[in-house]
C-alpha cells in the first residue's frame, strides 16, 4: 500500500486533540524509523488542516485533494529532517501554502475557476472565524495568492504574523501590510455586498 495515500473519497474526519497528540508522537518517531503504518497515522491526522488550506486556498475539491497528495508525498521523503511535533505542524503548513501559492500561478489552478458547488469540508477552526461563511470566501478568492496564504494562515490556521513571515519567506511587515490591505479590501466588499454593517470585520492592529 502506498503509504502517502490520501483519502480522496470525503474529506477526512477530525479525532480529538488529546487522543491527535498522544498518537501523533508515536507514530513520528515510529515513522522516521521507517514505519509505513505510522507514517499512514501521521497523514490521517494532519489531513483535515492540509486539505483545508488547499481548499481555501484554491477553493476546489479536486485541487485541494491534489495538494494533499502533494504535501504528504513530500513528507514522506522528507520526513528524516522533522524534528518535533511542532516542526511537523510548521512544515506541513509551510509546505501546502506555497505550493498553493505556486498553483495558483498555473492556469490548471487559475483563480479565475469557480467555487466548487458541494459543501465545504469541515475542518478545525477558531470559533468566530471570518473565513467561513461562502461568499466571504469567495472574496477571499479575488486576492492575489500571497494575500490569501496570509490570510489563511492567520484567521483559519490561527498563526502570529512572525510564524506567517517564516512560513512564507516573507518580512513580517509585509505579512501585515497583506492583513491589513486585505482587510480593507474584503470590509468594502462585503458591506457592498451588504453582508456585514460598516462596522463589521474591524481591522487589526500591527
């Protein structure tokens, strides 16, 4: 069995963070010696943060099931330079942004294409999280892939903006620069759109 294989039928399920955490530091430690049935654990686990990122990020089902598969190919060759369990968070969030980053460049991943019709995948998330709502993530979808990684990392993955900067290579001014432009852009829209009042979606402070 491949052990990169990622469930490509329904979006996976989402065990208890007590009962993640206990199983996810055996089977790091099992799967950098080589064990193919831990290294299957490490996926299950971290599948639901993985393929939500290249969902809102890409904002199809199939791309961000592509992504995943993606992702965890390249851990599994990678997987002898994790070091820790928050490593291994850093690195499979890093990893999925920029490549959803560098998707969202190719015409097969073009921004242009539409939200799939289905219904969105569950996936843990902040309570009050102002990316949840469709058409606030629809809007989310008009930003440039930068912006969005941004923002996906900072309201749905619930990342400082130093952890943001390292994630994506990028000065931790401009990762604000990106929340507060993005803010701005996504208030007007949707009080446009008459989605929010004008005094909804503050922005952040630096």
């Amino acid at each position: 069995m491949n052990p990169c294989h990622v469930n490509r039928l329904r979006p996976p399920h989402i065990v208890s963070s007590q009962s993640a955490s206990a199983d996810t530091s055996s089977s790091l430690q099992l799967a950098r010696g080589g064990d193919a049935t831990a290294f299957a654990a490490l996926v299950r686990m971290n599948q639901a943060s993985v393929y939500s990122i290249g969902y809102r990020m890409l904002g199809r089902r199939d791309a961000a099931e592509d992504l995943a598969q993606e992702v965890f190919l390249q851990l599994y060759r990678k997987l002898g330079s994790i070091e820790s369990l928050e490593h291994l968070g850093f690195w499979l969030r890093r990893v999925a942004a920029n490549l959803a980053i560098d998707w969202l460049r190719r015409a097969a991943y073009s921004s242009t294409q539409p939200l799939d019709a289905a219904a969105e995948p569950a996936a843990p998330h902040a309570e009050g999280d102002p990316l949840m709502t469709r058409e606030l993530a629809r809007l989310l979808g008009e930003l440039a892939p930068a912006a969005r990684a941004v923002m996906v990392l900072r309201y749905q993955e619930d990342r400082d903006v130093g952890e943001i900067a390292a994630a994506l290579d990028m000065p931790a001014n401009t990762v604000k620069s990106h929340i507060k432009r993005s803010l701005t852009a996504l208030r007007a829209k949707m009080i446009g759109a008459q989605l929010i009042t004008a005094e909804g979606l503050s922005e952040e402070r630096p």
